[in-house]
C-alpha cells in the first residue's frame, strides 16, 4: 500500500480545504492526513474512518497481522499501527473515562475492523457538515455526541474522589501532580488511591497523566512557540521527554506534527477557532 509522507495532525499538498480538528476536553474529531505513523499508543477509544470513496485503510494491532477495512476501532491503551492509500482520513477519539464501556453503541465494544456502514456515513456526512461552519469563530451550541452518535453516549460512573482528580488533571494537564498528591487531596492512602483510580477507569494512574498530557499537545499546534516552549507549557521536563512522549502516543516526532498543522482549521472549545 502506498503510503503519504504527511503527518498528523494534517500536513503536506492536497485536501488543505478538507482539513480540520474539533478539540473538547472529552472529545476529538480529526479530518486530516495520516501519513507514515509508526505504532501509536492512544488514551481513548479511537475510530477511524475512510472518505467518501477512498480505498480501505489498513490496521495492525500490536504484533498482529494487517487487516482493511473502512471503520476501525480501537481500545484505550492498544498499541496499534493505520495506514491510508488516501491522503485523507477521519479519526474519532472518545475520552475513556468519560464514558461507561458496557453502553457505548455496539460497534464500539470491538478492537478492530468493524462492520456499520450507517456509522461510517454518519461521520461522512458529521465532516461536510462541519466544513461548511468552519470560519465561524466556534461551534459553540453544536453537540459532538450528537453529531457523530445520533444521541449523546452514556457517562462512567466514577467515584466522586476520582472524578475530583480527573477533573483537576483535565484542567491542568501539564500540572506537576503525583500520584501522592492526589491521593492526599482525596484523602486516600497512596496504595488505596492507585488501587481505585484503576478500578473505576481502567487505566494506571501514571498511564492516564501521560496521555493527558500528551494530548494536551493538540490545543498547541497552530502555535508559534518553539518545541522548547510547547515542551515545557505542556508539562515535560525538556524537549527529550516532550519527544519520547508524543513519539510513543501519536507515532510521530512533535516537530513533524507541528510543522504538519499549519494550514489545519482547529476548532477548540477553550480556545476558539484558529484557521
């Protein structure tokens, strides 16, 4: 399969118009080029989905063998390689923690290729959709859910201790906060804080932190600060960790994603609309 040089989040010629990120602190939409990723490691469910009349993509989970279709889906925390004979491709990212497993819609409880045609047009048409409000200054009103799901997809139930370190990590990714200090502010012993914040998401606490964080490099990439800077304003101790970090999450070095958004329309619920 041949593959584009461009990166995520959007880079190179082609398909400029067609580009563009819908970032929510629970929610992600990315129309854009994939490129030559290597094997990325994302914190939320993450879908994938062709264009209109694209050739099928291709997934490989971990070690395994390649498979193609035209919708995947992929768990929290699988490691996984996708590649795109088509320059475009349209990726979904739904926050782990923010919804209860057992109810989301069906084709989402797979880890793989997965059969919804309606789902995948759906997202099609959530995409022209999207293209013709792109401009306007937010989308301020539009429901994500809605939009791409046709309803709103149920909430996890959490413990209110780990929903209150939850929320303060999405409100501060780059926060320097230890394990110790959440579990003081919980007030929970280190051992039974660990224990509980897997329990009710599913994912290790230091796990959860390092996607947050690497995430948060999304609400950056239309800015003009130095790798340095986005490093450090994003919570990395230097541009070493900051590199190995995004490497591991997007399968891509920070310089290729940066460098790759400059003509990409984000649309960020906390920081407007920068095209």
């Amino acid at each position: 399969m041949q593959r584009s040089n461009a990166t995520l989040p959007g880079s190179g010629a082609g398909q400029r118009g067609e580009r563009l990120m819908w970032l929510t602190h629970q929610r992600v939409f990315y129309a854009g080029l994939l490129g030559a990723a290597a094997e990325r490691t994302m914190g939320g469910y993450g879908v994938y989905v062709s264009p209109a009349g694209a050739p099928l993509n291709r997934l490989r989970i971990g070690g395994g063998a390649w498979q193609a279709g035209e919708l995947f889906v992929v768990s929290p925390q699988v490691p996984h390689r996708v590649e795109s004979a088509h320059p475009l491709i349209f990726n979904l990212l739904v926050e782990s923690e923010s919804v209860d497993p057992a109810r989301l819609p069906g084709f989402m409880q797979h880890c793989g290729p997965v059969d919804a045609p309606a789902f995948v047009q759906r997202m099609r048409d959530a995409h022209t959709h999207l293209l013709a409000l792109s401009g306007r200054q937010s989308f301020e009103g539009l429901e994500f859910d809605r939009l791409f799901f046709g309803e709103a997809l149920a909430l996890r139930a959490l413990d209110p201790r780990i929903r209150k370190v939850i929320d303060a990590i999405n409100a501060d990714p780059a926060a320097p906060t230890s394990a110790e200090d959440c579990a003081a502010s919980v007030h929970l012993s280190f051992s039974r804080f660990l224990h509980l914040f897997k329990q009710e998401t599913g994912i290790a606490f230091r796990a959860f932190r390092a996607w947050k964080r690497a995430r948060s490099l999304l609400r950056y990439v239309r800015q003009t600060s130095t790798l340095t800077d986005i490093a450090l304003d994003t919570g990395y101790p230097d541009s070493t960790h900051f590199s190995h970090s995004i490497r591991q999450v997007y399968g891509l070095k920070p310089s290729d994603i940066v460098a790759g958004s400059r003509r990409l329309a984000l649309h960020d619920a906390a920081g407007g609309y920068t095209q």
